[in-house]
C-alpha cells in the first residue's frame, strides 16, 4: 500500500467537493423528476441489482441518441484538472478523502438551437461501507452499509457548465474518517449514472438525450494506529480507484 503523498488544508477543497460516506439519504440535491422509464430503471436496481440495471442500460431505446440530438455519449475522467477548475483524482482533505471525477458531454453544432434546458442528472447506485477495528491485515471485516443507492443524485449548480460545445460535471465522491473513529481500515465502494437531459425547442417534454454514463468510485484508507493517541493519519491503499462502469459491493479479500 502507499502513502498519501501530502493532505490538504481543508480550506483548499472546493466548497461542491462532496466528500462523504455512503448512506440512505446521500447525495440528494433535492426533488428531481425522473420518467417512468428512469422509475423502472431505479426499481430494479433496487431490487435486482447492478447486472439487472447494467443490461437495461445496455438495451435502453436512446443508445444511438446522439445521431439525432447532437449530444455526445459521456467522456469520463479522472486525472488533470477539470474544465472547472478542479483537481481530479484522489483527494486527500484533512480528515477527508475524494475521488475528483469529471463527465463531459460534447455538443455538435446546432445542438443548443434544436433543445433548451440542458442539464446533467445523476443517480446514486448501489453502494456500500466496510471497516475493520482490529489489525489491517488479519482482522475481520464488518459492514457499516450495503444497500441500493440514494437515487436521485444531480450535480450541484457549482458543480456544472453548459456551454454551446458541451455539457460538463464534475463530482468529488468519498469519505470523512471523522465518523471512523477507532476503524484501522476504511473501504466504501459507490456507483454512480449519469446522463444529459433536455426539453425540445419544438415542443414537448424534457426528455433524456444521451447514453447513460455508468461510474463508480471505491476509497480504500488504512492507519494500523487508529484509535490510539497519537496515531498516524490514514493512507490510501491500492485499492482506491474510479472508473467508468460499475463495480461490486465487494471488500477486498483480506
């Protein structure tokens, strides 16, 4: 495992940076209006899980909607500095860690002229938090949460630019050890949707434009001191990582 190299000054982390652990009510940024299609997709996460929901993104109707909107499937990355300005990839803040990620979604010429009210949406998919009390490496895992996900997770306002040559968001998903007290080793796993959405300059209603863009962010921290005075600060593992797609609810094996 390696060290963090430095941790921040807790006043240099973006106000929108949302670092955070894992549980029912996360990352919900208020009411958000889903179609009966997106409220079917949600239900079966719920109930069936990643593989059930990956395959009906997969077969969904609007994979080849960039042809007719002129919204292109998602660009994800995680190194570099965003196009707002923010440092992507893992972030270490005082007592909390981040994985910066940015999504873009470019625009073909025309495309603002054919759709009005452009915005970014967001699920919050299956997740889960794991921890050990004991030794790192010969203790027992025990699980602080395992679940479906909040839903409905739209950027924050801060958090995205559209533009006439895209659409962008960034996010900055993670943990704060301070709701770890005495935890020798830390693993949340979150998996994340995202898409452009937009409402037609001829009429109708808003509508989803392009290709779900599936995500996921996995923040691994150990301190073997943890809960002793005086105990070192945590480091990251090599499990930590982000990346398209989406991962299981799994701890690391040992």
């Amino acid at each position: 495992m390696r060290s963090t190299a430095r941790i921040l000054d807790e006043s240099q982390i973006p106000a929108s940076t949302r670092a955070r652990s894992p549980k029912p009510s996360v990352g919900s940024t208020g009411a958000a209006r889903y179609t009966g299609r997106e409220h079917r997709l949600l239900q079966l996460q719920r109930q069936a899980g990643n593989i059930a929901v990956a395959a009906a993104v997969a077969r969904q109707p609007d994979a080849g909607a960039a042809a007719t909107t002129g919204v292109q499937a998602g660009r994800f990355a995680n190194s570099g500095t965003s196009q707002l300005g923010r440092r992507l990839g893992f972030i270490p803040v005082g007592a909390y860690f981040a994985n910066g990620i940015e999504i873009v979604f470019d625009l073909d010429p025309g495309a603002r002229a054919r759709y009005t009210d452009l915005h970014p949406r967001q699920w919050s998919g299956p997740e889960a938090v794991y921890f050990k009390t004991g030794p790192p490496l010969s203790s027992s895992w025990q699980t602080m949460l395992r679940g479906s996900g909040s839903g409905a997770d739209d950027p924050l306002p801060e958090s995205q630019r559209i533009t006439d040559r895209a659409v962008v968001y960034d996010d900055s998903p993670g943990v704060s050890v301070l709701g770890h007290r005495g935890h020798t080793w830390i693993h949340v796993v979150q998996n994340f949707t995202g898409w452009v959405q937009g409402r037609p300059r001829s009429g109708g209603a808003v509508r989803r434009l392009t290709e779900a863009v599936a995500w996921h962010s996995v923040i691994s921290v150990v301190n073997p001191e943890a809960g002793r005075d005086g105990g070192s600060s945590y480091h990251e593992t090599a499990d930590t990582r982000s990346g398209p797609g989406w991962v299981p609810l799994d701890h690391p094996g040992f």
